[in-house]
C-alpha cells in the first residue's frame, strides 16, 4: 500500500513522554498508515481501514 501523500498526526493516545509516540495518517483513500515518530523517514505500517477499526476496537478493550 502507498503512502505517498500521507499527513501524519500524533495518535491522541501517545503522551509527553519524550518522543516516544505513535503517529497515524488517515487522509488517503483505503489505507491507514502508522508509524513510530522517532523515525518518520523509516518504516510504516498500512492498514486497510475495516482492519484499522478491528485493531483500534480491540485495543480500547484492553
């Protein structure tokens, strides 16, 4: 999956906890990117988005 384009944010579940943080994009069509915020040139996950709600649902649960 491409994520050329893709504007990140931070997850609104990562604190200030120097940089340690989860950043997702949610602007491209039929995918959701994530990617760790201390390295944004390195790898992402993509996600296409009924997997994405399935994950965020399940880890609300826990």
């Amino acid at each position: 999956m491409d994520l050329t384009g893709a504007r990140w944010r931070k997850s609104s579940k990562s604190g200030n906890n120097g940089g340690d943080c989860v950043e997702v994009a949610d602007n491209l069509a039929g995918v959701i990117g994530v990617r760790d915020s201390k390295d944004p040139a390195g790898p992402a996950l993509a996600f296409d988005p009924a997997a994405w709600t399935r994950f965020v649902a399940m880890a609300k649960r826990r």
